[in-house]
C-alpha cells in the first residue's frame, strides 16, 4: 500500500533524456534523502536530549558516554546537516546555470529559496542546541549578524528574548530547529515536487 | 507509450532507489570517519578569541568585518536571488546547461558562488585572535 501511494506521487512516464544524471545531478533528491536521514537521526537524538541551559551540555555527554551509539548518532546528524545545506546550494546553482528557474516556474523557484533560507535556519537554530563554547558563540555571533540587518534588533528580541543560552531561548530554538521548521521544510518539499510534476509539460520534468 | 517517454515504473524509480541507498550508506561511513566535535561547557564569561559564526554564514562575518553596511550587500544578493525569474526574460522551451541567452546571470551566479567560497575561506583559516589576518600555513 505504502509502495502504491509513492508511486502515485510521481507521474507515470518520464522524458527519457531526463534522467540522464548529467542534467540534474540528481541533487535536490540527494538533498531530500538527507533530510529524511536528518529527520530520523533526530528522532532518535530527541530520547535523550534536555533543552534547559543547565541540563542540555550534560545531556549530551550522557548521550556520547552511556549510550550505546550515542556518539556516533550525533555525528551523523551534524555530517548530514552540513551535507543537505551543500547539496541545496549545489542543486540551486544547477536549476540557475540550467535556466531552470524561469517562467513558467517561477512559483516554484519561490518556494525552493525558502526551502534554502528555512535549511539555513534549521541549520542555525540546531547549532545551539549541545550548548557548548562552540555553539553558544556562534550562535551569539549570529544574532550580531542579524542585528546589523535592518528589523534585525525586533528579529533578535523574537528569537532570545533573554540572551543566547537562557532558557528561553535555548526553548524557542529547539521547538523552532524539532518541529517548527521540520514541519515547514517537509511541506515545503511536498510543494516543490508537486509543482514540478505539474509543470511538466512545459519544461524537463526534473 | 509516447515516443522518448520511459515507464516511471522501474526506470525512474530504479535511479531513485540507488540514490537514495548510496547517499544514505555514504553518510553512515563518513559519520564513522568525522565524529562531531564537543568543547566545553557553554560559558558566557569566557569568549574565545576570535569569535566566529556557524561555517555557512561566515561569509557574511568576514563581508561585515569590512564595513557593517556591507549587510545591505547581501540583502540586495538575497533580493535578486528571489527576484531572479522577473529580472531575466524566458527564453527556452526546455531546459538546459549553461544557455547562452542566460550568460549574464550564470556569469553573476558563478562570480557569487566563487566570492561566497573565498570569504569562507579567509574567515575559517586566515583570522587570528581580534579577527587579525594570519597566514592558513
């Protein structure tokens, strides 16, 4: 049944020059499966997690110590996060040096530049979540980054009310970096494949 | 079936299906080979030196360590990007790599991409304490 319903999800016949890999690479599915991988190593990563200030850094070293390829999930989770964004830059720069984003697809182009900035975000948003040096001064450079940004200061005091790393902001970022964002890339993705398909006709399909 | 067309069903989904496996199985190695790094505990009374951002904004660090009006830079960068299908007139029926009616904007594109990777050059390894220049060797 689960088979029958994704294949509904694509047409039922495809240009065969399109699926030549040396148009497109294949990248936005690559960046897809990254995501699903993202998704699941951050299910699993979530059973041992505390966003607190206090008990996010121990949590994390409960989970590299005690836990039984604890270490290893949370390297996944980072490659396939640094790995999705590079694959979405690298998809993106493929549909421009194609033409691929041109008229009739401009919707879709839309939809996939807020599929880079959310990916940005998720990004930015899962840095400070182990609350180490290295992520809470990154972090904390990033909002010095924002506020040089015009409506930059209200965008700051929106995401950390409270300074990086206190608890209101470590909580704002994780439900934003587990569910807020997830919910809209997920979507998002949904959206920009069934545009595609609907534009078939026009252009290549992929 | 139409001429030049192809069953999705295995063709396409066959592609699909090595993708997916190839990527996945990558991933799983690499991770094994790269473990995530874990400093110590967040501290707000001890600031490194230099202070850097996450690797895919340090560009915008290193462009706002000239002039922080340079932030106006990439939000024009940001603008164009979104607005790219409006700024350039439809050319093809199908598309295809580096046409030459796009030259304009794929020479831009490749210019950016080039000017984005260098200033994530400079700020990862040429920028010492108080964000001094230093050589990468």
């Amino acid at each position: 049944m689960i088979e029958d319903f994704l294949k509904h999800l694509f047409p039922r016949a495809v240009l065969q020059r399109n699926l030549t890999l040396s148009y497109t690479l294949c990248l936005g599915g690559l960046a897809f499966t990254c995501l699903l991988l993202l998704a699941a190593s951050g299910l699993l990563l979530l059973f041992y997690y505390q966003p607190s200030p206090a008990a996010a850094y121990p949590s994390i070293l409960l989970l590299e110590s005690s836990v039984w390829g604890g270490r290893y999930l949370r390297s996944l989770h980072r490659l396939a996060s640094h790995v999705f964004l590079v694959l979405i830059v690298l998809h993106t720069l493929r549909v421009i040096l194609t033409g691929a984003y041109q008229k009739p697809r401009q919707l879709n182009w839309l939809v996939g530049c807020a599929l880079f900035f959310l990916a940005v975000f998720e990004g930015y948003t899962g840095y400070l979540l182990p609350m180490d040096q290295l992520a809470l001064w990154a972090t904390q450079t990033g909002m010095e980054l924002l506020h040089t940004m015009p409506l930059g200061g209200a965008l700051r005091a929106a995401l950390v009310p409270d300074g990086v790393g206190e608890p209101a902001s470590l909580l704002r970022f994780y439900v934003l970096h587990i569910l807020m964002i997830p919910a809209a890339l997920l979507f998002l993705s949904g959206l920009h494949f069934y545009r595609i398909r609907k534009n078939k006709g026009v252009l290549p399909y992929l | 079936m139409k001429r030049g067309y192809l069953k999705s069903s295995p063709h396409f989904f066959r592609l699909i299906k090595i993708a997916l496996a190839l990527t996945v199985l990558a991933l799983m190695a690499l991770a094994l080979l790269i473990p995530a790094p874990l400093q110590e505990q967040a501290n707000l009374a001890r600031v490194p030196n230099p202070v850097k951002s996450a690797w895919f904004l340090l560009w915008i660090q290193e462009l706002v360590s000239y002039s922080k009006y340079l932030i106006y830079l990439v939000l024009a960068l940001a603008a164009c990007f979104l607005a790219l299908p409006w700024l350039t007139r439809s050319t093809a029926d199908s598309a295809r790599w580096f046409p030459r009616e796009c030259r304009v904007v794929n020479c831009a594109a490749l210019a950016t991409c080039i000017l984005v990777l260098a200033l994530t050059f400079v700020a990862m390894f040429c920028r010492g304490a108080n964000w001094q220049f230093v050589s990468p060797f």
